[in-house]
C-alpha cells in the first residue's frame, strides 16, 4: 500500500566547514556563529513541506485522464468557432493550474516567493562575501564557488550551510527550469498553433483592394499577440540556456521580476529569480491568450457592426453621388452646347470669310468712288461759283451754257452720291455682322474655357465622390466576406484540412442569377442599354449585332424599362453560354451604377445570413445535451407559433397515464 505521506528526509549535517589547511597549522577553526537550533528546526521543516509538496503535486500533474487538446482538435473539423476558443480556454485555465501546482511545489504550501528569497538570499550573500565575488550570473560561476569550497588548498574559511544552501537551490532551480516547466510548454505551443489556425482575421493587406480598419486593427493585434506569446512561451527555455553557457540578467526580465529583484537586493544572484520569471512568462503568455479569444469572440460582432454602419455611411453617400453626378452633367451638357455653337460660328464665319474679302474689296472701292465723287461735286461747286462771281466779265452765252452744264453735272452726282453712300452703309453693315460673329466668337471661347475648367473641377470631384463611393461598398463587401469567413462551418472545415478558407453558398448560380437580373431590372432605369454593351458574351457577338439586339428589344414602346432589362438579360443569357453573377457586376461597375451594385451584393447576401449564424448554446452544457435542447428550442417554437396545441398534449398524455 502507498504511503499518504513520505518518508522524513535526513537532515544535511549543519557542522561548520573546516579547511584543512587550518588543521594543519594547529590554529583553532574558523567556525560561523550564524547558527542555532531555532534556524535549523526551521531548515528541517522548510525541506520536509518541499519533500511533501513534490511528492503530492505528482499525480495530478502527470497522470491525467483527460483528452489533450490535439485529441479534442484534431479528431474531427470543429462544430464551431466558439467550440474551439471553449477548448483553448479550457487548455489556458489547465496551464494555469498547472503553474499553481508548480509553484506550490516550489514555495511550499501557503508560501510565496517572499519566503524563498528571504530563505536563500542572505546565506548566499554571505558566501559571495567569503570566496570575493561579486555575482553568480552563471552556472560555472556557482560550479566553481561550488568547487573552491571543496578544495582543501582553499585559504578561506567557508560555512558549511550557506555552501549546502547553494547546492541546494542550485539544484532546486536546475530541477524545475525548465524540466518541470516543459508539460506547460508544450501545451502553450499547442495553443498558439491552433490560435494562429483557427482565430484568423481573413484580411491580407497585400491582396485586398482596400482598407479595412477593423480587420487590419485585428491583424495587427493578432501578430503582436503571437509576438508576445512565442516569446514568453521560449523565453523559459532561453533563459534556462542562458544561465548554463552565459550570463543572466536581470534587465532582460519583465517588470515584476525586476521589482522582486529590488525589494530582495538579488540582483547578483539572478538564477533566484529565474523560477519567478518563467512563471511569470506563463502567466503573460496565458493573459495573452485570453484577450485574443475574447477580441476573437467579438470580432463577428464588430464586423457585423461595420456592416451596419457601412449600409449606412453609404446610403448618405449615395446621395451625394446622385448629386455629384447631376451637377457633372449638367456642366457636360453646357460644355457641349457651347462646343456645339462655337463650332456652328466657326462653320459659319468660314463660309463668309470669302465673302468678307469681297466686301471689304468693294467697301474700298466705294470709297474711293465716293470719295472721287466728293471730289468732283467740290470742284464743280466751285467753278459754278466762280463763274457766278465773273459773271460781268463773261459773255452771256458762254456763261450760261457753262453753268447749265455744271448743274446738270452736279444734279446728276447728287443723285448718285446716295446711291454710292447706301451701297456703302450696306458694306459695312456686312462688315459689321461678321465682326459681331468674331466677337461672338471670341466670347463663346471665353465662356467655353470657364466652362471647361468648372466641368473639369466637377470630373474630379465626382471622380473622388465616385471613388470613395466605391471604396465604401467595397469594403462593405470586404467586410461580409469576412463575416461570412467569420461564420461560416465550411471555412472552418476547410481551415481544418489545412485548404484556403472560402465560403460555399447553398443557392444554385441560376436561381442567384435570377434573382440579381430582376434586382437589376428593377433600380438601373434606362441604363440598361449601356450596361448590355458591356456584358460579356461567348461566343462574341459585333458591336452591329448588339445594336440590332438593343433595336430589338426597345421597339415596344409601351413596354416598361425594367421589362426591356429583364428582356435584354434573358436574350444575353440565350446568347451567352457562360452567364454569371460576375459578368452582371462587372458591367455594372464599368458604367459607375454603383448603387444598383449595392442592391445586387445586398440581395446575394440577404438570403444566406441565417445559413451562417452561428448556433450559440451554454457554456455550462455538455456536448452529448446538445440535441436534446435542440429538441426543447424547436418545441418551444412549434409552441410559440401555434402549431401544436398544448392543452391537447396534456390531455392526450393525462390519458396515456390513465390506461
């Protein structure tokens, strides 16, 4: 039969060491006076509580029934999401007993490591006073302190108890880091393995077309978390290396340690406090681990959220691309207007330019012409006057023959003076018309340049109300695919085998394809037309054939628009062997109807989100009653809905018990 308890261990001689070199010299010894029977009762019972807490921390800590985690794990794919954090929770929570156990082991029952320091600290002090060292940062440093005290050539006097305490902790320590650490060790690799498998973000940076914040954040956080696990989970085994072929310190520890190391002045003895920090390594590595299960639990929900607040942002988006949208064409539509009659003045100033030339021709003409004639009516004016002047002095004949002369001449350019001046007048009036066409011209140039530059600032606006528009729904869809990720049993089951995680959705592609065609139909109005120049067709149809097919199907006027698409969707779909959900997408896309994609993600996505809620049950609940409270949910709702009739199934039950 076992014993309960263990055998009482014999306690280390606590006489005072002697050198022989003093025996030789006949001189007394030089014996410690650090001693007395109260310390030493004490000693005694501090190895016995070591001797009886190892000797029960055994057989729970290495004889386990229960099932590893790589059992529960890697027996068959998950259920869910929420089983596989429940067991790594599990595993964390064993970790932690486990270091419990450990450190009781270590300490003793009701002991910390206040105790432990107090216990080995001035001893150990004192003997690197006697052998003049300053430190053991080493494992060949405490081999030779070891090594001199047993050497009789050794000229100093050591206590026997400090050197045995020494030995004792020395021991100690080698003993349990990281010997007895490495069950703990072994479980937090397996946790961080399957931590990096299953609790994933499902977002690249490198691959996505955009950002997304929340799963970015995630990822973050999930590589900094592996980060600090990995190096706390290897920093026991490290620092265990360290101390054996080179020199611990205490600046490397973490800020615990560090204070425990001040509190004790320890600081030149660090291998005390190595069984502190690798615990305390475990304890970070499992408080890691548990903040990840947690964001990871919520991380659906905050995806879920996003995609909330992202319908949202993107119906208010919506209408500042509606109107975006309508401010740029109605700018386009200026600019092409002024285009158009700038163009019709240049069309028309160059069918007058020859006639231009030619009036100018004759306005100079005219003008010499008129000028001439001016000349002329001056000289004439003058001669009659002249003559009228000498008239005494002229022969009657002469005078008066000359004179009718001159007025007939005169009468006749004063008839053909207006004449000339109308011609004249009517020139330049020509003329005149033509340079208002100029000026026209150059005004319209003027406005067609404003015009530009205000239709170019409505491009680019639209352009980054259109791109962020687009980068809005695209992370939306970003955002339910992970969710979908997130959720869904078939990405669990291919992440298990080890394949790239994807989602498979129930829905046949025709009966997808059918419902998007009519989504489209109902919201994209008389775009239609532009969004089948742009669906892909095999084998290909010309650019003539599809007009003819366009002809074809808008030749009933009394038809409504969304009866043309849905038409034209079911002529492509005859024409095109290969129709999918993508092509309608992506035509969609090529035409900026943004909004109608919207509705058509929504409606793909709409039907399947009960497919990948996942089914929460208690935490408390065994998995073999899992079925049967599945059973009392759905009575529940068969009770709730009117289905079946409670008073009927007391009675019928009443009279089963009866007979």
């Amino acid at each position: 039969m076992k014993k309960r308890f263990p055998e009482r261990r014999a306690v280390s001689d606590t006489r005072p060491f002697v050198s022989p070199r003093s025996s030789k010299t006949g001189r007394s010894p030089r014996v410690s006076s650090s001693w007395s029977t109260k310390s030493d009762v004490s000693n005694n019972l501090d190895k016995l509580s070591e001797s009886f807490s190892e000797d029960n921390e055994e057989m729970p800590f290495f004889q386990r029934n229960k099932r590893s985690l790589s059992d529960i794990l890697e027996a068959k794919p998950p259920k869910s999401l929420a089983e596989v954090r429940k067991n790594l929770l599990q595993s964390v929570n064993r970790m932690l007993d486990d270091l419990s156990r450990l450190e009781r082991a270590y300490y003793g029952f009701g002991k910390t490591s206040q105790h432990e320091f107090r216990k080995w600290v001035l001893p150990l002090q004192r003997l690197l006073d006697t052998v003049q060292m300053r430190e053991m940062r080493s494992a060949l440093q405490v081999e030779d302190i070891l090594r001199l005290a047993n050497d009789p050539s050794y000229k100093f006097v050591v206590d026997t108890q400090s050197v045995t305490k020494l030995q004792d902790v020395f021991t100690k320590v080698k003993n349990y880091v990281p010997n007895r650490f490495s069950a703990i060790v072994n479980e937090g690799d397996a946790v961080l393995n399957y931590l990096q498998k299953y609790c994933l973000s499902f977002y690249d940076s490198e691959t996505v077309e955009c950002v997304f914040e929340t799963a970015r954040d995630y990822e973050m956080m999930r590589q900094r978390w592996i980060a600090i696990i990995r190096q706390n989970i290897d920093n026991i085994n490290k620092m265990a290396d360290t101390f054996k072929t080179n020199y611990l310190n205490t600046i490397t520890m973490s800020l615990n340690t560090q204070e425990l190391s001040t509190k004790f002045d320890c600081g030149s003895l660090p291998f005390l406090l190595m069984f502190p920090e690798a615990c305390e390594n475990v304890r970070m590595a499992c408080k890691m681990v548990k903040i990840w299960l947690e964001t990871d639990g919520n991380y659906a929900t905050f995806l879920k959220n996003d995609i909330t607040e992202l319908r949202r942002l993107k119906e208010q988006k919506l209408n500042g691309l509606r109107e975006a949208q309508q401010k740029y064409h109605q700018a386009h539509y200026k600019v092409v207007a002024v285009e158009q009659e700038c163009k019709d003045l240049e069309k028309e100033l160059e069918n007058l330019k020859k006639k231009e030339e030619l009036l100018v021709v004759d306005e100079e003409c005219l003008q010499n012409d008129v000028s001439e004639m001016k000349l002329e009516m001056d000289i004439k004016q003058f001669r009659r006057d002249e003559l009228e002047r000498n008239q005494q002095t002229l022969n009657p004949e002469t005078y008066h023959s000359t004179v009718e002369v001159l007025n007939n001449e005169l009468r006749h350019y004063n008839e053909a003076f207006p004449i000339f001046k109308k011609r004249q007048e009517s020139i330049q009036l020509k003329l005149e018309f033509i340079k208002d066409k100029k000026q026209e011209l150059t005004k319209l140039c003027k406005s067609l340049s404003e015009l530009k530059f205000e239709h170019s600032k409505m491009e680019k606006y639209k352009q980054r109300v259109e791109d962020s528009f687009d980068n809005l729904v695209k992370k939306r869809h970003l955002a339910k695919h992970i969710y979908l990720l997130k959720s869904s049993h078939d990405a669990l089951e291919r992440v298990f085998h080890g394949l790239e995680p994807e989602y498979r959705k129930s829905k046949g592609n025709s009966d997808i394809l059918d419902r998007v065609c009519s989504v489209v139909a109902r919201s994209i109005s008389n775009d239609w037309v532009r969004m089948y120049r742009n669906l892909p067709f095999h084998p290909n149809r010309g650019e003539a054939t599809i007009q003819s097919d366009i002809e074809a199907t808008s030749s009933s006027i009394r038809q409504s628009t969304q009866h043309q698409c849905l038409l034209a969707f079911q002529r492509w779909r005859r024409f095109h062997t290969r129709a999918k959900v993508n092509d309608v997408k992506e035509a969609l896309r090529k035409i900026r109807r943004f909004d109608t994609l919207e509705e058509v993600e929504d409606e793909i996505t709409a039907k399947i989100q009960d497919e990948v809620e996942e089914e929460r049950f208690p935490d408390f609940m065994d998995e073999k009653l899992i079925p049967y409270y599945k059973e009392v949910q759905r009575f529940d709702y068969l009770v709730a809905t009117n289905t079946i009739d409670l008073a009927q199934i007391k009675r019928s039950s009443d009279l089963d018990w009866i007979i």
